[in-house]
C-alpha cells in the first residue's frame, strides 16, 4: 500500500516533481547524509575521503592521488589505467526508495570526462559486483540503466562475453532483454556547475539536472529492496561539491 501511495503520489505530482525535485525531497523523505567537503583529507588509500566514504580502487594504486578535497570541493582525477578501472567512491545509503542530491561539474581537464553515479547492493547474488543501477552523464547523453535485471545478471554476463568470446551475436532474447533495461537521452555537456539529482521509487527511476526532467525509465531492477551503497564512478576528472542522501518516508 506504501508503495501504491509512493507512486501515485509521484505521479501525480510529475510537474511539480520536475519543476521542484528537492522541494519534493523535503516534503516526503528523511535526509540521512550530508557532506559538503569542508575539510582536509587525508592520505590516498581507501578512506582518505573521510566522513565515512570509502573507495573502492584508492588501494591499487597508494601513491596517486585520486581524490583531493580543494576548498571545500572533491575533486576526482581516477587512474583509471594504472587502476585498471574507474575510480570507485562510495557512502552508506542503505534504503528501499531515494536517492541523492549531486552539486558537480565537469571541469575540462580531461577528454570525454563523464559521471556514472548510483547504487551498489554487494550483499546481492547473481550480479557482479552488486551493480544495481546507475545514472550515466557523458558529453553527449545521459544514459539511465538497471544493471540488476541487465547487463550485471550473472547469467546474462555469462551468455554475452560466451558470444563476444566467440565473436558471435549476442542472442536475439538477451540483446531484447538489454535494450529494455536501459533509456539514453542527448545531453550536451560544459564546464559549469550544476545540481543533479538520481531518485528512484518503486521500478521507476529520474535524473532531474538544474530542476529540470532529463530523464525517467522503468525497470524492475530499481525496485531492490536495499541500495547499500551510494556510489560514484568516475573515469577521469570530475568536481563534487555538494552531496545529499534521501530516504524516502
């Protein structure tokens, strides 16, 4: 019944929502997490961050810095080829439906620098890494995908890398299956500032950027029952300044 009103309640209000998302925030979600990076870091490994973020990569690599808060802004340059992967940061959520406030900027200083940013459950089976779902901003489009029910199913993994192995197709069911899971809008990017915000509530999930809808997409994948973790994937350079968790009531 909670979740009916939740959805209903969502939309129905689908143009207040769009115009106002942190209002909404406000009205029907508790916030759990706030950080506005006003202080020293210290170090390079796993929880140099502090205020109990943790990395996932920072230990591949102990003498770079991935991170540096700057005046009071994190700013991430990954190591992504000495890591042999994107920076990993992530923070506690730990709910059913929310989400998180982002105030972030792309800062110019590397090619292609794009934000991958959402939840992580690694106390999930059957999907890699526990990789939920994932809000996905580039220079050119902004991507929403569930990784669940998609591409981080074990199984389907399993069939897709068994055909790129044999430099075969992949099969008909499991590309149909993938092209459900995810919805990609254009987007351009700059060098600015801007206030992001990743929700989901029961299998829909929106990414609202400056107050405004960019994109919303249903899936069963958004519905796990617990986002663990909040996280950030970054594979080059990127500017944080502000971040908020909501748990929705």
């Amino acid at each position: 019944m909670r979740l009916l009103l939740l959805l209903s309640t969502f939309a129905i209000t689908n143009s207040a929502f769009a115009q106002d998302t942190t209002a909404w925030l406000e009205k029907n979600s508790t916030l759990i997490f706030h950080d506005a990076f006003e202080r020293e870091e210290d170090g390079n490994l796993a929880k140099a961050i502090g205020n109990g973020w943790n990395s996932a990569t920072a230990d591949r690599v102990p003498d770079v810095k991935m991170a540096d808060i700057d005046g009071g802004v994190l700013k991430v340059a990954s190591a992504s080829e000495a890591a042999k992967h994107a920076a990993h940061i992530h923070h506690e959520a730990g709910f059913t439906d929310g989400g998180a406030v982002v105030r972030f900027r792309f800062p110019g200083l590397s090619k292609g620098e794009s934000l991958q940013l959402g939840f992580v459950d690694r106390e999930t089976k059957g999907v890699h890494a526990g990789h939920l779902c994932y809000g996905i901003l580039s220079q050119s489009s902004v991507t929403l995908v569930d990784h669940k029910t998609g591409v981080m199913n074990l199984e389907n993994r399993r069939r897709r890398d068994e055909a790129v192995a044999k430099k075969q197709k992949v099969p008909a069911d499991l590309e149909a299956l993938l092209k459900t899971k995810s919805i990609n809008v254009p987007f351009k990017a700059d060098t600015e500032w801007h206030e992001l915000i990743l929700i989901t509530v029961g299998d829909e999930m929106r990414l609202t950027l400056d107050g405004k809808l960019i994109a919303k997409h249903r899936s069963e994948g958004f519905a796990h029952p617990m986002k663990r973790w909040f996280s950030f994937l970054i594979p080059n350079t990127v500017w944080i300044d502000d971040v908020k968790i909501w748990k929705i009531r």
